[in-house]
C-alpha cells in the first residue's frame, strides 16, 4: 500500500514522459497544475470502489441468505421432531409438516418455498425425512445480475423404541420398586429391567446379590450397597417414565362359578372357565391346563412343593367379582411350572393378568425356582412380585410387570418374545441428523 501511494506521489514527473514534455510547452500554471498529483487519486479510488461496493454488496446478501438459510435449518429440525410419531400416515406427515413449518420459518425475502416429507413408521422405530428448499431476494447482488440465491436444507429424525425390556416396576413413588437382595443372583439374558419409581432408591440391589442385564434404567436413582451390577449398555438414571406396554389390553367379562376351591390331588386336565375362592395344586399332584383363559375369582392360586402345573396357550387371570378377597398366587420352591401364553385372542401375549381395580400391593409370590417357567407376559399392574425361577435360555420369554418387583433367590430370565405375541417396552431414543 505504501509503495503503491508512493507512484501516486510520484506519477507527474518519474513515471510518464507525456508531463514532461506539456511542462515545457504549456503556462507555467499548466506546469503547476499538471506537476501537483494530488488530484489523481479521486479517479483511481473511483474506478477502485466499484468491485470493492460490489464485494461488500455481495457479502451483504450472502449473509441474509446464509441467515435464512440457518432459520430454514432450525424450522425443519423442529418439524421433524415434532412429527417423529408411529401414528401418522406418509400424507399426514406431509400436510402437517407444510403447516408447522410454514408456522415456524416467516421469512418474506425466500420466495417459491418448497417442502417434502417421506415418512418410514415400524413396530419400533418412526423415522421422517424433511426437504425444504426457496429462493432468497437479493438487494446489492441484483444490480450485477444475481436477483436470487438458492437455499436448501434437510432434516432426519428417528425415533426408536428399545425392545429389550424384560422387567418392568410401574409405581412411581417406592423405595426399592426392583429390590435385589440376600444371594440372589438375577441373570436377564439379553434383556433390560426398568423402574419408573422416582425415588432416590428406586432400583435397589445389596448385600452379596448380583445382577446382570442388557441395560438398566430408572426414574430416580439406583442404590447399589454392595451388589455386585453388570450391563453390557450400562445403568441410566433420569429416564422418563416408560407407558404401560399392555394399558390398552382388557380381559373379557365373566360370570358364574366353574368350580369353587377346587383342590388338585392328583393328575388331571381341566378346561378354561371360571374357579371361585382358591385353586390349589398339592404336592405331587400333576394339573394340565387347556388353551384358553381361566378366571381366578377371590382366593388364592396355591402350588405347592412338587406340584405341576402345565398348559399352553394359557392366561390365568386374578380378580374378584364381588370386589373384594381379590385372588392372589403363592407358588412354593421346587413347584413344577410350564405354562406360555396364548398367541392370539383378547389377551394375546399375557400368561398371567391382573385386574387393573385390585388394591395396590396384593401379593404374588412366584418363587417355584428353576422348575418356573412362564413364557410370555406377567402382567400384574397392582401387584407386589415376589419372584424366584426362570429357565433363563436364549430360546425362553419372559416379561415382568408390576407395580414393584422384589426378586429373591435365584432367577434367569430371558427376552426372545418373537413367537409370544408380547409387546416390547423400553425407553425411546431420538437421533436428529442434518
């Protein structure tokens, strides 16, 4: 710059010869006037401004633009999550996402706005896909020819559901809502256990137990005194409440007695109905139970030690029809049990069902050992579980939901509920891409 401001200086006299000369042939004044360069410079800087206008011009526009752009960005992200739901059809998606981000991105200098939606809804997971695309009005850069600058942006939001939930505690206020204590040791093979206790011990586990899992999650906190914890995706705190997987599931109405207190003491199959005021299974006794659902009306569901009790296709629901003496199950260690749900019908699925008006706490006390198996859903929503057993197998299902879960002895449980009929659970996971 200095040396370029030194030929300015300069220009009259060392760098043209055409000065030379007119400051021979004119007017000393003429001299004068040609010798003084100061007034050279206005032309230069003239000519030099123009690109100069032009550049900053364009950097003007290219800033809004770059601005809109960015506002383009943030509307269809905040589209995308919003309409990241499996309860849509692809022309929802489309009409909805054009409103909601028209509603969101007001940009008046972004002209022949454009906008598409492509939606992809699974059992598990929801993923939406967003375009957008306008022409943004220019100011400076129109003068040159430019009258618009294209924008364009996408947006990606998946939505997946992790299926891997095997336990589940409903309540959301108890200490301890899944407590593992004494010796236990709880193997949850390839499957996660969850709480929605917001307590700052909602998953307890203590004393020399151990517990193993895919995952963990919990509302509140997890309180592990000694208990010996491992996971292969390791232990969340924090999460949101999980929904009841089976909430929207009811049981079909009943009337009438089958059998009252029926007492099984030796081998024999029975149909599907209606068993009043307790149904027991004693030692040695072997009950073979038929496809179907069998209503537990008031009483007690008891296996004792040794006893059996088999059926496939089967959903044992407990209830009350008077409203109260609600029935309730006590199977004892060394009880042989083998029973899996039915795969279709109203309670699809579910191998164990509790009525949703039962007080909150009644006891089920699952403790048959190795010899227990239920595959597919124990879904007890006001139930306190006590549960010991599990053949714990890869090719075994088991889910257990209630309102708090205490495990005690030893359990292995297992998630491979492809021909069950259960229904996943788990939390849900967002990822956003640009």
């Amino acid at each position: 710059m200095i040396s370029f401001l030194a030929r300015i200086q300069d220009c009259a006299w060392t760098t043209t010869s055409v000065f030379n000369r007119a400051r021979d042939r004119y007017s000393p004044s003429a001299s004068r006037f040609l010798k003084d360069c100061r007034g050279g410079i206005a032309p230069i800087m003239g000519i030099a401004v123009i690109p100069l206008v032009g550049a900053v011009g364009a950097a003007v526009d290219y800033g809004g633009a770059l601005s809109a752009r960015t506002a383009m960005q943030s509307a269809l992200d905040s589209t995308a999550i919003a309409l990241v739901k499996p309860n849509a059809s692809g022309s929802q998606y489309t009409g909805q996402g054009q409103e909601f981000f028209t509603a969101l991105f007001v940009h008046p200098q972004v002209q022949n706005l454009s906008f598409g939606a492509d939606v992809n809804d699974g059992a598990s997971t929801s993923a939406v896909t967003l375009k957008a695309s306008g022409a943004f009005k220019t100011t400076f850069m129109g003068m040159m020819g430019f009258s618009t600058i294209d924008i364009s942006a996408r947006s990606s939001a998946v939505m997946t559901t992790d299926s891997s939930g095997c336990v589940l505690a409903l309540n959301s206020t108890a200490a301890g809502a899944v407590a593992v204590g004494g010796n236990s040791d709880i193997a949850l093979n390839g499957c996660s256990l969850y709480s929605n206790s917001k307590d700052m011990a909602s998953l307890t586990v203590g004393g020399s137990a151990t517990l193993s899992a895919q995952s963990i999650g919990v509302v509140g906190k997890a309180v592990l005194s000694g208990g010996n914890v491992t996971t292969t995706e390791g232990i969340r705190t924090g999460l949101n409440p999980l929904a009841d997987p089976y909430s929207d599931i009811n049981f079909p109405s009943f009337v009438g007695c089958t059998k009252t207190n029926l007492s099984i003491k030796t081998t024999i199959t029975i149909s599907p109905g209606v068993y009043c005021n307790g149904l027991t299974v004693n030692a040695d006794a072997n009950l073979t139970l038929s496809p179907g659902i069998y209503y537990l009306d008031r009483g007690r569901f008891l296996v004792n030690g040794g006893g059996t009790v088999s059926g496939d296709g089967v959903t044992l629901v407990f209830t009350s029809s008077t409203g109260s003496n609600w029935a309730t199950a006590t199977i004892s260690g060394n009880a042989n049990i083998n029973l899996t749900a039915p795969i279709a019908g109203p309670t699809a699925g579910i191998v164990v069902f509790g009525d949703r008006q039962m007080p909150v706490g009644t006891e089920f006390k699952f403790n048959g050992g190795a010899s227990q198996y239920f595959g597919g859903a124990v879904y007890l929503p006001r139930g306190a579980i006590d549960f010991s057993g599990g053949m714990g197998t890869s090719t075994n299902c088991t889910q257990i939901i209630g309102d708090t879960v205490n495990f005690t002895g030893n359990s292995k449980v297992a998630i491979n509920c492809s021909s069950f009929k259960t229904k996943p659970f788990g939390p849900t996971v967002l990822k956003l891409t640009s």
